[in-house]
C-alpha cells in the first residue's frame, strides 16, 4: 500500500535528507577512520552538508504551510523532517568536537560508533524510501533499533574504560562528551525509526 506518492515534492524532499545525512556520516567514518588530521580536511564538507539540509528543511515547512492537502498527515511530515535534520546536526556536532577538542589519535570505539552511524544512516535512505511499502519500512525501523543497542553497549564500554584509564581530566571530560553527542546522533536515528513506524500504524 502506497502512503507518499513519489511525485510528490514532500517525498522528494525527504529523500534529498536522507542522501545529505548519508554523505555526511560517510564523510565523518572515513575521516576518523583516516585519523584526525583527515578529518580535518573533510569537516569543512560536513558543515556544507549541514547548511544543505537546512535549507532542505526550510522548503519543506515552507511548502507544509503552503499545501492545503498534503500526502500525509502535517504533524507527521513536520515531525519527520524536524528528526531527520536532528541526526544531520549530531554529526555536524561530533565533527566539530572532535576538531576543536584536538582529539588526536580518535579511540577506536568512535572510529566503531561513527560507522554504525554511518551503517545506520543508509537504513534511513532506504526507510525513508520505503514510506510507500510498509513492510519494508518496519525491517529498517528494527535495524535501525538494533543498531542504536549495539552503540549504547560500546558507549558504556568506552565511558567505563574512559574512567578506569585515562589520567588527564581534561580528557575525560571531552572525550565523555563526544561519546555523549555520538549516543545523542544515535537516538537521533531511532527517533526518525520511531516517526517512520508512527505514519505505517497511522496510515494502515
């Protein structure tokens, strides 16, 4: 059963979401998996692709306020699209962390969580791509959600051997923030999962 049809401008819209946060969590792997200095120069990429996907959300509401009749219900299309753009801007967040907190050489467990992000944000693309198959959409939803599991086990991990190794306070402190923006982009996706399977029990 089709929920959104695909010549619609809102479809549209939340598919070019989907590809910036793909590019983004692409870009923000392979720099921490390069290392902090690769890093480096792909942030700059990261930041364009934020601003993009502002102005993605910018015409998407302008166009909700603009269509009498939408494909979905306005609250949903405006909840999507809001969650969406919160895990763009967790990435754009953890990059400049990483950046500004010199964080040099990158822990292996956020070189591991920034590619689960990564993993999780073409579950996204193809959820989001799904809006008109509600079974497909569950099986990314659940992916999705198992993907966030495994992120909270590695973050606690990482925060218990942060505590127990690390000497210098000053690392504790930024490192427990970046594992705390990364879990943050993380609930991110399973928001949008959570939005996603709210319009299948809505429209079913």
């Amino acid at each position: 059963m089709r929920f959104l049809p695909k010549e619609e401008k809102f479809f549209e819209q939340f598919n070019h979401q989907t590809r910036i946060i793909a590019q983004a969590a692409e870009t923000l792997a392979d720099g921490v998996t390069k290392g902090n200095s690769h890093l480096k120069l792909m942030a700059p990429r990261i930041e364009e692709l934020e601003h993009e996907g502002d102005e993605v959300v910018h015409e998407l509401f302008t166009r909700l306020n603009q269509t009498f009749i939408t494909p979905l219900d306005p609250e949903d299309i405006h909840s999507l699209c809001s969650r969406l753009d919160d895990v763009l801007d967790g990435i754009e967040d953890v990059a400049h962390r990483l950046l500004s907190y010199r964080i040099d050489p990158i822990p292996g467990p956020i070189v591991q969580i920034c590619n689960l992000i990564h993993d999780c944000s073409r579950e996204l693309t193809k959820a989001v791509a799904a809006l008109d198959d509600m079974p497909r959409i569950v099986q990314h939803c659940i992916e999705i959600n198992r993907i966030e599991g495994e992120v909270d086990v590695i973050v606690r991990q990482a925060v218990v051997d942060l505590f127990d190794n690390e000497t210098n306070p000053i690392q504790v402190i930024k490192l427990k923030e970046i594992y705390d923006y990364l879990e943050s982009t993380v609930d991110a996706c399973e928001d949008v999962a959570d939005a996603l399977q709210n319009i299948v029990v809505k429209n079913s």
